[in-house]
C-alpha cells in the first residue's frame, strides 16, 4: 500500500477485535511518528501507551459516557495518549515567534499521530482520533508534568467493522490560485 492509497482507504474505526497489535507492529508506528516533521526539530510530542484495562480506566473519568468512542477506549487493544511539551514549538529563545502562540505544538503532534494512524492502516490497525475529553482530568490521572499538554488520545485496534467513506467536498472547493477567489473553474 503506497501513503496515498492509505490516505484515501483509511477510516475513522470505533469498533475492534481484541487480538493484540504485535510489538513490532507498534515499534514501526512509533518509528514513523518519530520522523514527523517538527518546528525547528523540537520534537516536542510525547505518548503514553495505554494497554492494561487498568490504565485505559483511569483516563475514562475524562470522557462523558454518550462520548461514542467512550466505549472504543476499553474495546482497544491500545491506546496511545498523545501530548506535547509546551513553550518549545513556535518558539525561539524562548519566546513564541508566530501569532499561533504556544499552540504549535498542536500541529507537530497531529504530523506525529498522522504519521503514526497511516503506519497503523498500512499494517492494517484502525484508529479513531479523540478530541472530546477533559485534556487536563487525562494529564492529572497519568501524571503527565504540568509543562505539558495533552493534545488527542487515538484507540488502535484490528477493525471490527468497515467503516463507510463519509462525503468529501471537491477539490474545487477547498482550493484557491493565487488568492482566495472563485474556483469553480476547475
């Protein structure tokens, strides 16, 4: 599979098989996480890898039970927490450089996940991306330094179903030449 056929095959999986993702598997997912771009190599996106019911347990006080990955949590043979380190992306010499402030980070950690998410499809682990959550219940109930901040938590699992492709607006749509003009003419 080359990354533009996972680009398009890969969907948003809430439902999973319990078989274990093999270590190696998770190993090539952090690798590729690993080499996503960064603002000045500052690499500040870190994750916790949530396997045991136990830990996955502990960051549910954090979800509301209608939340419908709430249930993808615990049916996931893992979960991987990802946050960043704060004042270190956007910044130099310790001061944010760009009008997104401290909120660089954000885009470093989503290159890392995405990286991640399409090394998981290509060895054919689904996962969901998870926004709706108590970021700071997540980062108290793992210990997580308060210099840091948790930005998306991602269930991965062997798909337990086979999610449809939702609608997706044209090309013609989303993208402008030269300035933001008509572009219908595409």
């Amino acid at each position: 599979m080359t990354v533009f056929e996972a680009t398009l095959k890969r969907r948003s999986v809430r439902k999973f098989k319990t078989q274990p993702i093999p270590e190696e598997v998770i190993t090539k997912m952090l690798e590729s996480a690993r080499f996503a771009p960064s603002w000045a190599n500052t690499q500040c996106f870190r994750f916790i890898l949530l396997k045991e019911d136990t830990s996955k347990n502990r960051i549910l006080e954090a979800f509301s039970p209608r939340n419908p990955a709430y249930s993808s949590i615990l049916a996931a043979p893992l979960v991987v927490v990802a946050f960043a380190e704060k004042k270190k992306s956007g910044f130099y010499k310790g001061e944010a450089v760009t009008n997104k402030g401290d909120y660089w980070y954000m885009f470093d950690t989503a290159l890392a996940l995405q990286n991640m998410v399409l090394t998981a499809w290509e060895e054919g682990v689904g996962s969901v991306y998870l926004g709706l959550f108590d970021a700071e219940k997540v980062r108290v109930s793992l210990n997580i330094p308060d210099n840091f901040e948790v930005v998306a938590i991602v269930p991965f699992g062997y798909p337990d179903e086979e999610p449809k492709c939702p609608p997706r607006k044209e090309i013609r749509e989303i993208v402008y030449y030269e300035s933001y003009t008509d572009s219908k003419d595409l």
